[in-house]
C-alpha cells in the first residue's frame, strides 16, 4: 500500500503533542468550597498545575484562588454559568499572557500586582 505524501508530515506535527505524558490529561476532581458551599470541580491534570501556579504566585492555596476567580467573575458578570470552562481559558490565558511577556515568567512578581497592556486585549478576542 502505498503511502499518503502528507501523512508523514502530519505525524511529525502531532508528535509534539502526542508524545505528552498522559497524566497532562488525565482528569481530576477537587473538591473546594464556594461560600461554604462544597462542589466538585473537574479539571485536566496539567490545569490542575497551571492553576497551582498562579495560586503559589499570589501567596493562594488552589482553594483561595478558585474561590477569589470564583467571586469577581461573579462580580463581573452576574451568574456563573461554567466555572470549569473558565478555569480552563485562565489557565489558558495565563501561559499565552507569558508567552506574550505580558505576564513576567518570574514566580515571585504577583499575577494580581499585573497591570495589562494593549497587547493583552487582542488576546481577550
């Protein structure tokens, strides 16, 4: 049988992202405490780390942290309607702001003491 031209290109891409330990994305659920409320949130374990960064950044336990996320994104916005997902695109969002040097990859600077520029907004869209 012969071999598709693009095929092996196409394997080539995909390595960089097959190749990852699969415990990256391997759900796990935490429970945390929301106004005294218990849930349960589900997240990839390489969230789970993204998010431990952050909270380790600004002197937060993961719990601190989701709880703080938690309260202005409802200060901001009324209703939560899926938490996960924008756990998720902070998670996100953070490393691209790092990658855009928006973001200083120095673990001591606080995310919280971080005033975005206008690079910061086109990654908002």
């Amino acid at each position: 049988m012969a071999r598709r031209p693009h095929a092996r290109r196409s394997s080539a891409v995909c390595q960089v992202f097959i190749s990852a330990d699969p415990q990256l994305y391997a759900y796990r659920a935490r429970s945390v405490r929301l106004h005294g409320v218990a849930t349960s949130i589900r997240l990839e374990n390489l969230f789970w780390q993204v998010l431990q960064e952050i909270a380790a950044r600004d002197g937060y336990s993961l719990a601190q942290l989701c709880t703080k996320l938690y309260d202005e994104l409802v200060a901001e916005h009324g209703a939560v309607d899926n938490f996960t997902s924008f756990l998720r695109a902070c998670c996100t969002r953070y490393l691209a702001l790092q990658l855009s040097g928006e973001i200083p990859r120095d673990a001591r600077v606080p995310v919280r003491s971080i005033t975005l520029g206008a690079s910061a907004a086109l990654l908002a869209h």
